[in-house]
C-alpha cells in the first residue's frame, strides 16, 4: 500500500503511534506512556533529550543510519513528535524501562502493518471488481462508502487506525472474496453476505 497511514497501538491505556511504511514509532508516544508508567511505579522522570545525547545512544544512531540512512525525523513546528526506526524505539525502550522493552519487541513481531497495507490494497481490488460490475455507475461512490462501512461493523471496528490485527486480517479477506465472487453473485446483498460468512469460516 503506497499511502502513509498512522496506526495507533495500544500501551498501558495510552496510544502508542507507528507508521505503516516506514515502521517508525512516534517516540513521544514511547517516552509519554514510559514516563506515566515510571512516575506510577515511584520511579524518576525519564529525560528523552539527555538519552539522545549519551555517547552510546549517539554511536548506536550512526551505526543505524550507515545501514538504514535516517533513523530519527524530528518535528517542524514546536511540540509536533518525533518519530525513531524500529531498532532505535528498541533502544529507547529499554532506556525507560524492560517492561516497555518487551512490548517493543512484541510489536516488531506481530503482522499488525502488513495486515494494514494488506487491506488497503485489497480495498483498491474490490473497488475495481465492483466498478467493472455495477450497472448504474453513477451511484458507485455511495456504494463503495456504504459496503465500506458495513465491513466495518461486521469486523466490529470504530477506527480502522486502531484496529486489531485479527480484524484487519478479516477485512482483507471480505475485501478478497467480494472480488472474486463479483463476477459470480450479481446481487450485491447476498454477495456482501456470502463473502462476509467465508472470511469469517476462515479468520
């Protein structure tokens, strides 16, 4: 999927953000839930500037960038976040605390972002299937918006941004068997049916 989309994940009831192309994580995020979680637990504040500065942060950060080019995008304008490469939100994590390390480790290996780019290609697929099939072109912007969000209700999702990897996987496969069945069921309630019952038989 070509488009930059923001997924949010969840860490100790706090949003932790992440792109789907880049995999960056928003570090402000991580240094946010890290330092409600250290003032709770009756630790000090963790100081996100002064890790940066640390010579061993500084020497992992150009090794990073020797392999994978930058690893930090700082925000333009005053309080926007700033967003680190994966193996560098590693590092930060373990910097603020081994219980957010693990976390970390756990989302580098889940499929939440390929199942998200997975669907979104799958969306573009079944937009073109249902194009090529539908009579009365005219209407096909309402349709897709109203398919679109009867997935979203079958999937029991609000924010697709904040969906979990299982509903994004049922998305996907709705998306896959509305567009090869488009050509066989021309009754688009009962080809919205069938598809959905498939994908779920499968999840």
């Amino acid at each position: 999927m070509e488009t930059e989309i923001v997924m949010k994940r969840d860490l100790w009831g706090m949003e932790i953000r992440q792109k789907s192309k880049t995999e960056f994580f928003c570090a402000s995020d991580l240094v946010n839930a890290g330092n409600r979680w250290r003032l709770t637990n009756g630790k000090s504040v963790f100081n996100y500037s002064m890790w940066l500065k640390n010579d061993n942060t500084q020497t992992f950060i150009e090794e990073l960038e020797k392999e994978f080019g930058k690893v930090i995008i700082k925000g333009n304008a005053k309080n926007s976040p700033s967003w680190v490469h994966p193996f560098l939100a590693i590092d930060l994590a373990l910097a603020i605390s081994p219980e957010l390390k693990i976390a970390a480790y756990k989302w580098l290996y889940d499929s939440l972002l390929k199942y998200r780019n997975q669907s979104g290609d799958s969306y573009k697929k079944m937009c073109g299937a249902l194009f090529l099939t539908q009579t009365n072109k005219v209407n096909f912007t309402r349709d897709i918006q109203e398919i679109a969000q009867k997935i979203k209700v079958e999937c029991g999702v609000t924010d697709w941004q904040a969906a979990t990897e299982k509903q994004l996987l049922l998305r996907d496969r709705i998306h896959e068997n509305i567009s090869l069945l488009s050509d066989i069921v021309k009754d688009r309630d009962a080809l919205f049916n069938v598809s959905v019952k498939k994908a779920k038989d499968n999840v």
